[in-house]
C-alpha cells in the first residue's frame, strides 16, 4: 500500500489527491483548511516519494502506478471518490480514470499532459527525461534541484520560492525517484486526450494563464473532447500554490455540482 493521510470527515465525499513529481502529499496542506470542510481529503504519497515505498517497475508503468492508488484507496472502504491530480499526479489520475471509470465521481487535472502524438515527440522526450534520469544518478540533490526548478515551465517562481522548493524537496531520496521517473515517462504514456469522451464521468481541467505552453495544450484539448477548462489569472504550471483561494473556489463549485 501507498503512503497516505486523511483530512476531513469520511462521511463527506472523498476526494483523492495526488501530487507530482518530486512533490508528496504534504503539497496539497494550502488547500486543505478549505477542500477538507467539504470534502474527505485523501493525500497519496507516490511511490518513491515522501513515505511510499520504492516500486520495481516496467516501463511504462503508469497503470501500475494508478493500480496501486487504487488498491490503496479501496483498503480505505471508499468506492467512489473524486479524483484531482496535479502533473504527473494528473497524468497517474488519466490512468486511473481509464481503468477505474465506474469508481470516480469526477476527474480533475492540473497541468497534466494527455499524452504525446508524434514519434519525433515522444523521442525528444525520451532524450530530455533520460538527461535528467543521469543528473538525478550522479548529482546530489540539491544540485539536481537546483537545475531543474530552471526549466522554463517553472519561470513564475521567484528566487526565494524557487530556493524554499529546493529545500524542501531536498529530502527526497534519489533511488526512489528513480525508480518511477523513467517508467511514467511522458515519452511512453499513450495519448488519452480522449478519455473524456470515452467515460461517464466530467472531467475538468485547471490551468494557470502564465503557462502558456499548458494553457495552449489546455484549449486545444477541451475543443476536442468534452473537457471543461479553468483559467487562473497571475498564476504558472502550479496553480493551486500560486491561486490558492481561487482554485479552491472552482474547484469546490465544480465538485458540489458533480452528482454524488
């Protein structure tokens, strides 16, 4: 079993909730004063992250990954649960949703990626991840960090919350994270832009304005599938840290709205 907290009282509606790389359950404690008076929060640990154990994975391994928070959350007695993820934790949550349509009452995404198309893409990506897959073997952690919190999806961050994840994040393992990195690839997930057409469930996705590369991704795919997008103003690819009240605001809206 993964890792995982509760917040909130079990006879509300349970919403799952799941971080993303290089993050645990705790990246979610801004959102939680509020989504928990509503809702049954749960807070996955991924594995090889915060308190999970390290899986031994074949690549691509998303849907054990989804397998396992679903088996978690099921040795909880809940059967039906929303479900919000954020990156990779939105790209886990697809795989979820796919497997375990009947089980979700409604699926939210945070600057997840659907899934690449072209194979020129998918290996452009492949050769980017397995350059940070060798940083993350050979650097301490903090230098493997501090690199990576300077890739362009990031450029919101100010120096100081720039160097408070570098800290905080720190504490990671680097074994562990490399145990799930390659394997949940975007570079071999298959392409689920149309999983939103394809279950009963309303899927609803949240973009901040300032990340242009995921607000475009964000819009083209909600004119191809029934995908419902939220636009966050003054906020990157982390929106629930950068617009906290707002995202809890339309999040909490489109939840309650959700027949339960």
């Amino acid at each position: 079993m993964l890792a995982l907290t509760c917040h909130g009282n079990k006879i509300k509606p349970a919403l799952v909730m799941i971080h993303g790389f290089l993050g645990s359950g705790a990246d979610w404690a801004s959102v939680l004063p509020e989504l928990s008076k509503h809702f049954y929060c749960i807070c996955i640990d991924l594995p090889g992250h915060g308190d999970s154990p390290a899986l031994t994975l074949d690549t691509p391994g998303l849907y054990r990954v989804a397998t396992q928070v679903h088996q978690s959350i099921s040795a909880l007695d809940i059967n039906r649960y929303h479900l919000l993820g954020y990156s990779l934790g939105g790209r886990i949550s697809l795989h979820i949703a796919r497997q375990y349509s009947e089980q979700i009452l409604s699926l939210h995404l945070e600057s997840a990626h659907p899934g690449l198309t072209c194979s020129r893409d998918r290996q452009a990506r492949l050769s980017n991840d397995e350059m940070w897959n060798a940083r993350l073997a050979c650097q301490n952690m903090h230098k493997f960090l501090n690199a990576w919190y300077q890739q362009g999806v990031f450029s919101e961050l100010s120096e100081s919350k720039r160097q408070a994840l570098v800290e905080t994040r720190s504490k990671n393992c680097a074994q562990g994270l490399q145990s799930i990195y390659l394997a949940t690839s975007l570079a071999v997930q298959e392409d689920l832009s149309q999983l939103p057409n394809q279950i009963p469930t309303p899927c609803h996705y949240y973009v901040g304005k300032n990340d242009s590369k995921f607000l475009a991704l964000a819009l083209d795919w909600q004119h191809k599938s029934q995908l419902t997008v939220h636009q966050f103003e003054q906020a990157g690819h982390n929106v629930h840290l950068a617009a906290t009240d707002k995202f809890c605001q339309q999040l909490i809206l489109q939840l309650t709205e959700t027949p339960q």
